[in-house]
C-alpha cells in the first residue's frame, strides 16, 4: 500500500506566500540509496533564488525544494554498504528536502556524532561542504594565508571563518553590522569591515600592509569584482560562489595578468554524483575532528517549524539573520 507524506512545493516564483503545502508519495530508496525520515532540514540562500525564480533545479530533480536535511535511516536501497536502519544522518540534496521523508543517494550521507542533536545537524551539509569544496579544494587556502569572507555572519560565512582558522589562516570579513562583525569575531574572525561604514578596500589593504589577501570567498558577484581584483595579492585567488550583486562586470585583464590572479565561479548543486561524492568524503575528514572535539559551532541562529516554513522564508529575506535557519519537524 503506497504511503503518503507532507511536503512543501512553490507554485510559481515569488515570495513566501508561494510555498505552498501538499500531499506526495513516499519515496522508496533505490539501489544504493537510503530513505531517511526528516527531522531537520536547513534553510538556504538557495531555496529563497529558486523560490524567486532564478535558480531551478537541476534536471531530473523534484520539485520539491531543499538542500540539506537531518534525520534518521528508516529503508536502505541494495547494494548499500556502511549504513543501517537507525542510524543518524545529514545528507547533502539536489532537492526533496521540505518534506517529512526524503531518499538520499548513500555516497551523500554525513554520520551526525552523539554530540550533535539533529536539529543542529540539518545546518551541517550544504554550509559545510560549500566551503570545503571552494576555500580548500579550489582555493588551495594553507596555513599562514589570508582569506576575505564577503558576508561572514551567515551560514556559510560563519562555516568558512571557523573551517579557515582551524587550517592556520589569518580571516578578514566583511558584515553589513558591527553586531554581525562581533558575532563573527566569537567564531574566530581576526578582522571585521563594515562595508556600510569603511572602504573595503582601503581597510584590506590597511590590514595587509597593503599586500592584498591570497583568497577571497564571495557571494556577491559583479558588484564586487572590481574590487576583490584590487584586493588580492599577487597569484591571489578569487572564489565566486554567488551573485547577490548581479552577473555580469568588466575585468581589468591586466591588472590579472600583473598580478597572476585567479577568478574561479563554482556552484555545488548541480554537480555529477561522483563529484559531489568526493566533496562529501572530503568534508567529513575535514569536519569529523572539529566535531568531536567540540569546536566546531553549527551557528543554528533561528528555528521554525514545518507549519511555519513561509515566515522562516520572511525571515530569510530580512536580511537581519546571523548563522544558519533550521526548520523542525518533530
């Protein structure tokens, strides 16, 4: 007999008012594949571009929106190795995430520890190997550098300044707030910009004995091109991994060929299972340590329910949340 659940879809592309609740059937897990019954799922900037109507899901994937979840192993596909009915998990999604049950290819399972409660777990997957994924494996981020975090009091931000010093680099942010800034401090932040108030420039180059920084991780795209380009030092890297501040900008080609730079633009979402899989493998080696020893902040800010998904996607867009928004439901 085909089982039901409850699941959340947008109707078109708008605001929160388009989330809209409905009935699906339960998936059944494939071959190596596992179900998992959600008990947290995390919010993303994400979730909030395709809502808008700007970021469709990969093809293939459901509709049903959501990148991360926590929850417990409840069927496992064949051919699945490593995994057991009950056990405690995260999971990285291309999608299927708002809903109470969801099947998760196993390559994309992250152990949640005993130490971590679920609810602080559903925030670990898509914050975690984002970072993982572009300041280490393509930033080539080492000991003794610096990187810039453009907006580092949200959810990957906070991952990417705690992850970075616990790699032994220096970390400078920039944050809308002197609120977010201090927040962003007690995880490990060396210095704090106030982009309303300062040059971002003039204060990065003030903080670097006008050397410029080796990385910078940013989320804000054309706006701020022309700027990181100055920022970096010579064979600097930049990462783009958003575009809050538009798509397209000039690039000064000679400035990059002086100073030997790197633009890199990535996104994770869409990537081949095998490429997503080794991210995941990586990320947890990383992560694991920090966990279990405690030092690893989850910087779950706000929790909602399930029924109230549309205002946890108001809050979103307020623009006033630090760390990561979790959605309950149990």
């Amino acid at each position: 007999m085909t089982q039901n659940m409850t699941a959340y879809i947008f109707s078109g592309p708008g605001g929160p008012e388009v989330l809209q609740k409905t009935d699906r059937e339960r998936p059944e897990p494939a071959a190596n594949e596992v179900l998992v019954k959600v008990a947290a799922f995390g919010l993303n900037r994400a979730d909030v571009q395709q809502r808008k109507g700007v970021y469709p899901p990969p093809p293939g994937a459901s509709d049903i929106p959501g990148l991360e979840v926590s929850g417990t192993i409840v069927s496992v596909g064949q051919g699945v190795t490593g995994w057991q009915v009950g056990d405690r998990v995260a999971a990285l999604l291309a999608s299927g995430g708002y809903a109470e049950y969801v099947s998760v290819p196993a390559p994309l399972l992250f152990p949640v520890p005993q130490s971590l409660t679920l609810t602080e777990a559903a925030g670990l997957p898509e914050v975690s190997a984002t970072v993982v994924s572009n300041v280490f494996d393509h930033g080539e981020l080492e000991a003794g550098q610096t990187i810039l975090v453009h907006g580092g009091a949200g959810g990957i931000g906070s991952m990417a300044i705690q992850l970075a010093k616990a790699a032994g680099a220096r970390v400078l942010v920039t944050a809308s707030t002197q609120e977010k800034l201090d927040y962003c401090a007690t995880l490990g932040a060396d210095e704090g910009i106030n982009y309303t108030q300062a040059d971002v420039l003039q204060r990065v180059r003030e903080l670097t004995d006008n050397e410029g920084v080796d990385l910078i991780l940013d989320v804000v795209g054309a706006k701020y091109l022309s700027l990181n380009l100055k920022a970096l030092r010579a064979g600097g890297r930049l990462v783009i991994i958003g575009l809050q501040g538009g798509r397209k900008a000039e690039v000064d080609l000679g400035l990059m060929l002086g100073k030997r730079l790197r633009i890199i633009a990535t996104t994770l979402r869409a990537r081949p299972l095998a490429e997503k899989a080794g991210i995941v493998q990586r990320t947890v080696q990383r992560i694991m340590p920090l966990l279990e020893r405690g030092v690893l902040d989850l910087n779950v800010g706000k929790i909602f329910d399930f029924d109230s998904l549309p205002e946890a996607h108001e809050y979103f867009d307020s623009g006033v949340h630090k760390g990561k928004i979790v959605i309950n439901l149990h």
